[in-house]
C-alpha cells in the first residue's frame, strides 16, 4: 500500500515537471508591472531550460501607449547592441535576458514584449519561439492629501450647501475616497462628487451630517494615505420637545402632583446650539412668562387646582422653536388611586352591559333596515335646501324627514325576491333618469310599510 502511493505521488511530481518545463521555457512573473518614476524598474525573465546548452538570441522592445515602437536591445548569448538613446539607462542582464530600465520616466509606459528563440544543442536546426509581453504603468507616489471645507464656518441645516475639496501635491492616477467617522461616503441624492471623487457637495446640509470628515488618496504605486480629519458641525433644531418630571403621576400630557409638594419641570429639546426655554401659564384670560431656562419649580400650594403650562424651546440661530404644553393637576394621589381600584369592579361590570346592550340595539337596527330597504341600494341625501323637498303624504314613524333625499341606485340586482311592491318597482328601472323620480315613490310608500313603523 504504502509503496503504490510514494510511486503515485514520484509519478505525479514527474508529470507536473515536465509539463511545467514542456509548455514554457521562460518565465515572467507578472504580466503588469507598477513602476515608480524615477526609481528603477526590473523585467526579471526566468529561464527553465539550462541556458550553457542552447543558443539564444532575441530583442526587447517596447510599444508606448501612442503607439510608437523602439527595439531597445538586440542580443545573443554573448553579445548585446542597445538602442542608442536608452544606453545610459538600459541594463540587459545577461545570461537570462532579464531588463532592467533606470530612472523611469512617465515616456517609459508601454508596453514591453520580449521575442526569444532557443535552439539547443542536441537539437540542432530546430529553434524554438518564446514571447512575453509586460505592461508597464509609471507613477509618482501621492503625497499626504489636504482637506478643505467650504465654507469653513458653521453652517444652519437645510440652508446651506458644504463643498470638501481634497488636494495632493504630488502624484498621479489618484484615487479619492471620503469618509465621515470612519465610514465611506457614496453618491446619494445630497452627496455630490466630481467625476475623479476629489470634490465632495452636500446640498443642502443636515444634522445628520455632523462628524470629523477625511479623505483617503491612493494609486498603483502608494499605499491608502488619510488627510487630517475636518469637522463639520451644524446647526439645527429644536427636535424632540420633551417635558419630564421625577416627580408626580404622568398620564399623556397631564401631571398629577399632591398638595403642597414641590415639583420641579425639566424641558429638553435636541438642537444645536442650546435652545433657550421659556415657561408660559395659560389660563383662559391671561398668558404669561413665568420663567426662561430648562427648569420650572412649581409649588403646587400656590395653585389652583388644574393649570396649563407651556414649555418652549427657541433656537436663535435657526430661528426655529418647539412647544409643548402641559396641564398640571393638584390632587392627592393616593385617593386617587384608591378610588379608582375600588371602583374597578364594578365599573367593568357596567362598561360590559353597556357595551352588549349597545351592540344589540344596533344589530336590530340593522335587521329592520335591511328587511325594508332593497338590496345594494344606496341612499346618499344630497342637502337641499328644505323647503325644495317635498314633504311625505302620510308619515308613519317621525323621523321620516331625515331620510328624506335622492336615492341613487347604484346596480340592480340579479334576483329580485323582495316581498315588498317598493322594491321590486324599483329593481325594474333600466335608465338612472327614471330613477329618482321612482326613488321618490319608494320614500313615500316606505313609512307606509309595517316593519318601518317599528322603527318607532
Ligand atoms: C538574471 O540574471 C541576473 C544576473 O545574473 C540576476 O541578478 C537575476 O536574479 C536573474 N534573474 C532571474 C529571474 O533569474
Ligand atoms: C445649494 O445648492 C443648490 C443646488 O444643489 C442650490 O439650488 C442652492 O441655491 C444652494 N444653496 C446655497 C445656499 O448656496
Ligand atoms: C476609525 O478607525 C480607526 C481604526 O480603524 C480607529 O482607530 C479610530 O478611532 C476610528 N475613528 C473614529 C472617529 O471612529
Ligand atoms: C442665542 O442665545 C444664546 C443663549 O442661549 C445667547 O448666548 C446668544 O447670544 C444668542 N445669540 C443671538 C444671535 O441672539
Ligand atoms: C379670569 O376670568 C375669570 C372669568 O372668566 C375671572 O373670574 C378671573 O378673575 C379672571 N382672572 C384674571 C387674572 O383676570
């Protein structure tokens, strides 16, 4: 067993070797190459043959973006003719034909393609073809980016527009990204950016814009580098107006105090800056100030016994304010509470038959109405005056006057089994303009009918 598995993986090993070796004879490590202008830049070719046995000969040469082509170097094994103008800055390494280019230059991009022929020795006559291309892409390195915010003081929320501008000195092929407390800004129906994300528009500004803002520059040749973080502070408000007290019972807007207790009010609004907060009175003849600032200390001796209050709360650079008013009740408390649980029982009790009787009263309501009424026909009283109605002959039950009106018939029924003449004349109408005239004969003949009597 163990022995079939080493002679598997010694086979497997060979296989992969030799194909390795058999589909390629030189080797490039990456086919793009990111290079730093001004530094140097190395086309490193290996070669997976053994280069003593065979003759090479091949030339590098380079095809810039524009198009225009240069042969850089022509060479054999031992000799080399380098293009006259790349003399000073080309290095052709000899014996594995890797090129290296000094000092690079932006002119340097391209393309640089590397066409070799390999005869070896034991196979004389017959020469093999190897080519590689490598894209070469030449950048400057970012510098540290600037931030700039437009325009630099605080802005009011929904008023003002903000522009943040990011720079580099330095650099090329830059790629902008912005973020806010750390998180990466999008495009959004208030977030602007140029095409090259170096200029950033919100329109108009929130709140919820607030934070430290950065942005992150980077390019094929520089690691991310961050601005210095701006902040951007907002105006805005008041929001969420809220009255609070730790003391007293709450029950929506009303505070149940005791008597003689001290109660003190807290008023607080989320806005920026701070709002001002003024207290008001209300009574049915006089609104008045009784005090500014977030709190209200309130004697509740020196009340009557339900009092209306008012907080609001006013932003003087926003220009915006909030109010919210309260009543205040002096009552002892634990009566109150007393009473309530006490009569609890019974209460409940009474709320339940009130409700039965209610429901049954209104399900017989019902059952008459519909016994004398055609079926799907609506009535929809259209307020004439009164005296263009005409008043019914004969009245039977007396709130005819109230049902009186255009009935309009909104579909007629396949089957017509109503026991009562009323509606069945009126299910044989075709045309809505013969309507109302026949709905007015209904009306009449409906106080006449026994069940609408019982209306009474
Ligand atoms: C190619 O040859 C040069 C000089 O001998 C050597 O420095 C370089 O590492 C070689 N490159 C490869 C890929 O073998
Ligand atoms: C903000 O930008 C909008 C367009 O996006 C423009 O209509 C508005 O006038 C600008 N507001 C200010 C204060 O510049
Ligand atoms: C942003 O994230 C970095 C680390 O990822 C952290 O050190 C920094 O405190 C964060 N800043 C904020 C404003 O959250
Ligand atoms: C706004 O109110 C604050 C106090 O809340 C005050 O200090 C400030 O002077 C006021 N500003 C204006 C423009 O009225
Ligand atoms: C407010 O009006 C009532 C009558 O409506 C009156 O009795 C009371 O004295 C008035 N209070 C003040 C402070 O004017």
């Amino acid at each position: 067993m163990e022995a079939t598995r080493t002679t598997v993986l010694c086979v497997c090993s060979v296989l992969f070797v030799l194909t390795d070796v058999g589909c390629e004879l030189i080797h490039i490590r990456s086919s793009v190459h990111h290079g730093t202008k001004g530094k140097d830049l190395l086309l490193s070719v290996d070669a997976r043959f053994p280069l003593d046995e065979a003759e090479i000969q091949g030339t590098w040469s380079h095809t810039k973006v524009s198009g225009a082509s240069t042969t850089l170097v022509t060479f054999t094994k031992d000799s080399k003719i380098i293009d006259m103008t790349y003399r000073k800055r080309l290095d052709f390494r000899e014996p594995n034909a890797s090129l290296s280019i000094r000092n690079l230059k932006e002119d340097d991009e391209g393309y640089y393609k590397l066409s070799l022929n390999i005869e070896f020795r034991n196979e004389k006559g017959k020469v093999k073809k190897e080519e590689r291309t490598i894209h070469v892409t030449v950048d400057e390195p970012v510098s540290r980016p600037i931030i700039e915010k437009k325009p630099s003081h605080t802005v009011i929320e929904d008023k003002a527009n903000v522009t943040w501008t990011c720079s580099v000195e330095k650099g090329t092929r830059v790629v902008f990204r912005w973020l806010r407390d750390n998180v990466s800004l999008t495009a959004s129906e208030r977030y602007h950016f140029t095409q090259d994300k170096s200029m950033l528009l919100i329109s108009p500004v929130r709140k919820e814009d607030k934070g430290t803002y950065l942005c992150a520059v980077s390019n094929p040749v520089s690691q991310i580098i961050e601005s210095r973080g701006v902040e951007l502070n907002v105006y805005y408000g008041p929001y969420n107006l809220q009255v609070n007290s730790v003391q007293g019972l709450r029950t929506g807007k009303v505070f149940t105090i005791n008597p003689g207790e001290l109660v003190y009010f807290e008023c607080q609004a989320d806005s920026n800056p701070p709002n001002s907060y003024v207290w008001i009175s209300k009574s049915p003849n006089a609104t008045k100030i009784i005090t500014t600032g977030p709190q209200l200390q309130v004697k509740s001796n020196e009340l009557a016994q339900t009092e209306d209050y008012l907080c609001r709360a006013f932003n003087n650079v926003t220009k915006k304010q909030d109010e919210a008013q309260f009543t205040l009740v002096v009552a002892n408390l634990r009566t109150v509470k007393e009473k309530y649980t006490h009569d609890g029982r019974s209460m409940s009790l009474l709320a339940v038959i009130a409700v039965c009787s209610f429901i049954i009263g209104f399900m017989l309501l019902f059952l008459f109405r519909r016994a004398c009424h055609p079926k799907r026909v609506l009535m929809n009283i259209y307020n004439r005056p009164f005296s263009e109605q005409k008043r019914p002959h004969r009245s039977g039950h007396e709130d005819a006057a109230e049902d009186f009106g255009i009935y309009e018939f909104v579909s007629i029924p396949g089957k017509m089994d109503s026991t009562q003449a009323s509606c069945k004349s009126l299910a044989r109408l075709e045309s809505i303009q013969d309507m109302h005239t026949t709905i007015y004969d209904v009306i009449r003949h409906v106080p006449e009918s026994p069940s609408a009597s019982l209306l009474k």
